[in-house]
C-alpha cells in the first residue's frame, strides 16, 4: 500500500533526524488496532507522561542516563523521568497495555512503518512543557508545547484517516482514549518568571482559554472520551520544599499549592463547560492535588512512607544535586517506601498507586466518573 501522505512525512522528519535509539519496541497491527477489548489511547502533557520524546530534541529537560530506569527492564534509561514506568505507562497497564505507546517523535524515524504503528495510539508528552506556548523555553531550551502536540495529533489523525476511510477513522477516534496530563510547568515556570508582572487570576484565565483551544482541537480532529490529570501539590515536592527552607527546616511552599489548588478549580470548570457544548465529549477529570494531599497526611498507609525526600539525588533531601550518575548521587534502596524519585517527579510505584485511583477511585478522587467507567462509557 503506498503512503499517500508521504511528502507530509519527510517533511516532518526532516526536523528531527537524528540517530538516537528507538526503543518501546512494541508491535502494533492493524488486525490487533482494531480489536475491541484495547481501546487505542494518546497522550498528551509534560515529564510526567513523556517516555522519551525529549531524547529526539535538543532539550535541557532529559532523563535518558542513570540513574533513571534503574527499575525499568533491563535498567533501561529510556528519557522517562522515574526509577522505571511513569504515569502514563501505569495509566495504560489498567486497561490491560503493557506500557504507553511510543513517542511521536520515535515513530517518525521510519517512514516505512509510521502508518501501521498509529493504530493503538502515541504519545506525544514532552518534559518541560506546558499548557501555554511560552512554558519550558526559558528554562529548559526546546520542549513540545501542547500546541504543537496537538499539532503533530493532526498528523496522526490525517494518516489513520487515510488508511480507514472517513467513517471508520471517526468511530475509531470516538472510541479511542485521550490522557492528558500537564500544568505544573505553566505554574512553576509563572513563580520564576511573570509573577511581578501577571496575577493569578490573569494566569488562570490564560490557562483556561489556551486548555480550551488544545481541547477543542482535539475534539475537532475526532477525539471525545478525555482522561485529565490536574496538579498535584507541587509546593511540597523536594525542589519546592528546598525553596522555602528555614532555620526550622523544609516547608511546603503555599503560594505553588494555592496555583495547583486554582488551576483543578479552573479545569473543573473549563470541562463542565465544554463538555456542555461540544455534542458527545464526555471526560474524567483526576484531583491529583487530593490524592496525593491524603497521600501525604496519611503516610505509610499505601506503603510510601518517605514523603519528603527525594530518593535519587544528593545534598538536602536528596534535592540538591541532580539524579544523574556522573554527579554521583545516592540512591536510595527502599523506592517503592518513597513518594518522590527525583526533586520533582513521583517514582514508578507513587505513579502506579495514583493509576489505580484514577481507574477505581470514587468522585472525591476522580470525576464525574472515573477513567475505568470513561473507557466503558460510548461517547
């Protein structure tokens, strides 16, 4: 079958040619894309969803070295920024995966097979990014925005098109499942940088018109059933909690959490909304800030005691010196008893246990339902 969308393709790989290792080498037919019991899933956001998209531009935001992947098989460091899987690999094992698709950006170094690797979704999440075009830039050179996510979506869904026809193509879209996780770099990225000169309110409100935009794009390139993971707490993870350190010791830093708290508020809304006017978008929205809030005034109870510390990393709390071999870093050896795994990220098993409330948790955790129901509700 030749590629009518050929030329697109070059052109697009043309950016990004470069010979870095492909890997979450998974096989992905046509045969088993169609199959009904996996739905075909995207995924969308930032460091918490990327499984390596950064490794393919020059980015500042990385995680392709050790120790990262140390619990991934084989030890690989795949540029997922955890001990081993992420949340977007923990999100996909619920449905039955055996890890997330492979990243946009790995797909297009080979023309050849790009079309018949779509069938069961991409990821297009990239480290750094944000909600808002400007989010990463200054601090980490080149991520993928979500717009330009989006974009590349657009890609995917002309060629997925092609191959099975309009009708098809649209009942494959409306069954499919889009997760999206991103924000806390629009709100770290606003407290380095714009907080003199940008309210909270004119944040949000930014925020909201931009998430509105990436959504509403979405819907018009087919998607309808959206699983969105707001912010956690971000002011009590180590690099937070380095920033707001006295003499009595490390403190969660309010002013990020009041962001993340306004930003699910926002989210919330911004949904009820559009789901009210774009005919057939249904959506579970996931209170990452409550889960891992209860999480951290409850330790221990789900076997992560450790809620401060980074366990990778070196200096206060593990937070200040990078998680990177060649800084020679401790490691801790109890990870799975750790909520975060470097200053910023959750380790493998913090991600799995907020999966499974994300797929059976009850509306105080995930709503108006939660992504099990969503991969069962028709949209």
């Amino acid at each position: 079958m030749a590629e009518a969308s050929s030329p697109l393709l070059s052109s697009l790989s043309s950016h990004h040619n470069r010979n870095l290792l492909i890997f979450c080498a998974v096989s992905m037919m046509l045969v088993s894309a169609l199959a009904d019991d996996l739905p075909p899933v995207f995924m969308f956001g930032d460091s918490t969803f990327d499984v390596g998209t950064n490794n393919y531009i020059p980015s500042g935001a990385t995680a392709n070295f050790s120790y990262y992947g140390i619990d991934f098989p084989f030890s690989q460091a795949t540029g997922r920024f955890s001990n081993g899987y992420n949340s977007a690999d923990e999100i996909v094992k619920q449905l039955g995966y055996r890890q997330s698709p492979p990243p946009f950006l790995a797909l297009l170094q080979d023309n050849s097979t790009f079309q018949s690797n779509l069938l069961q979704g991409v990821n297009f999440a990239s480290g750094g990014a944000g909600i808002l075009n400007t989010t990463g830039f200054q601090t980490w050179g080149e991520v993928i925005s979500m717009e330009q996510q989006v974009q590349q979506f657009a890609t995917v869904q002309g060629n997925i098109t092609w191959l099975l026809g309009q009708n098809n193509s649209a009942k494959f879209f409306a069954s499919s499942l889009f997760f999206i996780s991103v924000g806390s770099n629009d709100i770290i990225d606003h407290y380095f940088y714009d907080e003199a000169t940008v309210s909270q309110i004119e944040l949000m409100a930014e925020i909201q018109s931009n998430y509105t935009a990436h959504l509403t794009a979405l819907y018009n390139l087919g998607a309808r059933k959206f699983g969105i993971v707001s912010v956690p707490p971000i002011g009590c993870c180590p690099f937070a909690l380095l920033l707001n350190w006295t003499e009595s010791g490390p403190g969660c830093l309010t002013e990020l959490n009041d962001y993340a708290q306004a930003f699910y508020s926002t989210i919330s809304a911004l949904l009820q909304n559009l789901s009210s006017q774009l005919q057939g978008m249904i959506y579970s929205l996931g209170d990452a800030y409550t889960m891992t809030s209860i999480l951290m005034d409850v330790p221990g109870v789900v076997g992560i005691v450790n809620i401060e510390a980074a366990c990778c990393g070196g200096g206060r709390l593990n937070a200040d010196v990078p998680c990177n071999i060649t800084d020679s870093p401790n490691l801790c050896l109890n990870r799975n008893e750790y909520l975060f795994w470097d200053k910023f990220h959750p380790t493998q098993n913090a991600a799995r246990k907020a999966a499974i409330a994300l797929f059976t948790g009850t509306p105080t955790f995930v709503s108006p339902m939660n992504f099990s129901q969503l991969a069962q509700a028709s949209a």
